[in-house]
C-alpha cells in the first residue's frame, strides 16, 4: 500500500478516538503516505503526528457542503489515487463521497448507510470501545494478527500540544503552585445541552474546591462562552477564567499539565485521556456502556446515575431532556463529584 486514507470527518472526540487506528496502520505499512481527513477545527490536533504524513480538511459545513462540495471533493480524493481507504465514519454522504473517490479498497461498517457501496466491511460491535471498534475496521487487511495483538500495536489516542505554550503554561502554574496546592481543569460546557452538567453544580464544586486551597482553571470554545458568563454569576470564588482564549493545541498544552480535568462528556475528556491525566467525566443522557468513555492509561471515572431506565436517549445528547425531568444530570450531587474529584487528585 502506497497511499492510505483514513476519513473521518467527525466531533473533535471521535477524530481523537480515530488515532490508534491510524498508529497501526503506520506499523502494518511503515513504508506508506497516510492522509488523516477531518473537520478544518480539528486539523491542528493532529499535524504533529509523525504517523500522519498529510491532513485532508472535508469541510462539510460550508465550502464542501451540498452535492456540488461532495463532487469537487470526490475528485480530490480521486487525484490524489489512495490504494486504499479506510472508514470509520458512516453517514450515506460519506460513502457516495468515497464511492466516486475512485479508490478500489474501501473499508468500512456494515452499519453505514449503503455500506453495500464498500469493496469491504466488517460489524460494529457496540460491546466495544469506540477505539477497539475503529479497530476493527483492520480485519480484513491483517489477518495475519489477533485482535489483542492489534490493540497492543494501537496503543491509546494521541494529539498535538502547543510546546511554546506549554512552556509558558508551566511557568505559571509554578507560580501558582506556591499559593495552592493543585490546578483542577474544568470543562462545564458541550455541543449538546444535555449533556451538560447543571452549570450552578459546576460552581458549587468550584467554591468547595478553592476552600480546600485548590484553585479551578476553566476552558470552553467561544461559542460555548455564555456557559462561562452563568458560571461567573453563579460561582461565589474566583477562578482562572482560560475560555476562549486558546486554540485547540494550547488547550491540549492546558489539559496535559494540570492536576485533574472535571468535565462532561466531551471531547476534553479524551484529550486528557491522551495525556494520562486524571479524568472525572459526568455522564447524563449517553452512558458509558456506549464505548465513549475514557480510553487509556491513566486514572478517570466515570459519574452516572445508573438507575434510570430513560439512559442512554441518545448517542450524542439532545437540547432538550425528552422526558423533561433532566434526572440523569440534576440526580448527580455536587458533594458526589467534588468526593470523587478528591480521590484522584490527592
């Protein structure tokens, strides 16, 4: 295999979940150029990756958009000649998209929309990580090893980190670090409503947090920043106030040197996976049993309340509470988190 596309044009978190994938590819073919095509905000988390030698940028939402994008961008692909084409994304404009792309071996799940369009594909097993489903996706390419041997060569997700900031980053937090004694991250916003956790709970963990001397530090994007205007009104301390002020590669710099990252779940939570940081995730309308949870080496839990028979409502979440009652989030106590937050941060 001389050129191999891997196209996944997702939520930054399922790009993220995409790398091991791609780090075994690199080890089945070290010898072959592996282009990596995602969504324009995503690209920087991934252009550092020695096992990525190109990004591609599908951007769906506005200059790719409609049949006119999906044509201009097949020829893309098409002139570019992959051997090969692997894919975890799904969705019916994906496969017309590679179907007219040219390539000949195209992969990907039978639970795609007109997945018959493939030249081959294999069962996504919900029973399975989100990464050791990607990984699937290598059966009919390497027989020649198990799946246990596949997800030892994947290892767990890896992204890029801004190192001039992180080195500025460092000065700071030693700084800091002489009036308290730890730095917790908090991610209070999402994508989704519900799946965010009630923003007034986020506020009073902040305050129990600063009176045991443990400063909170908070990111989210600029579309999430009014989040972060309801968390000021409602938080009775201070806090370090970092949304919206970073691009994704200095947040990935934030997230791998600070103590303990608090959040929903989001693709933070699999950026602190990456780098090994402790990781307390607060899952409401999707459950961890959807295989989206942290993946990797390092300390995390996971908080939902398991009771309810209304979970999961969804794979991503919603904007509303189908059942109006908002239960799997408002039953979750602050007192529950910060306890949990406390068992990994000290």
């Amino acid at each position: 295999m001389n050129k191999i596309l891997v196209f996944n044009p997702s939520f930054i978190g399922d790009s993220i979940l995409t790398t091991p994938l791609i780090t075994v590819i690199k080890k089945l073919y070290p010898k072959s150029k592996i282009s990596f095509c995602v969504r324009p905000e995503s690209s920087e988390l991934f252009e550092c990756l020695e096992d990525i030698n190109e990004m591609i940028i599908f951007d769906k939402r506005n200059k790719d958009r409609g049949l006119k994008g999906i044509i201009d961008f097949s020829q893309k692909l098409r002139n570019e000649g992959f051997d090969l084409i692997i894919s975890p994304h799904k969705s019916f404009r994906t496969v017309i998209l590679l179907k007219l792309s040219g390539c000949k071996n195209i992969v990907g799940f039978k639970e795609a929309a007109c997945s018959f369009l493939f030249d081959s594909n294999v069962h996504r097993d919900m029973n399975l990580h989100e990464v050791e489903r990607n990984l699937l996706l290598l059966f009919n390419i390497s027989e020649d090893y198990s799946f246990d041997e596949i997800k030892k060569m994947a290892e767990y997700p890896k992204v890029c980190s801004d190192s001039e900031y992180e080195k500025k980053l460092r000065i700071l937090f030693k700084c800091l670090k002489k009036d308290c004694r730890k730095i917790a991250c908090i991610a209070p916003a999402s994508v989704w409503n519900t799946k965010m956790w009630p923003i007034e709970h986020y506020a009073r963990v902040i305050e129990k947090l600063f009176s045991e001397n443990i400063y909170s530090l908070v990111i989210a994007s600029k579309k999430e920043y009014s989040v972060i205007r309801r968390l000021k009104d409602e938080c009775s301390v201070p806090f370090l106030d970092f949304a919206a002020k970073t691009s994704l590669s200095e947040l990935t710099a934030i997230i791998k040197n600070i103590d303990i990252l608090l959040c929903n779940d989001s693709a933070p939570m699999h950026i602190a996976a990456s780098h090994k940081t402790p990781v307390v995730a607060i899952f409401g309308p999707t459950t961890e049993n959807l295989g989206f949870f942290p993946y990797g080496e390092g300390e995390s839990r996971v908080i939902e309340d398991k009771n309810l028979d209304c979970r999961p409502c969804a794979l991503h979440g919603g904007k509303k509470c189908p059942e109006k009652h908002f239960k799997c989030m408002r039953n979750i106590s602050p007192a529950q988190v910060y306890t949990t937050v406390m068992e990994l941060i000290l």
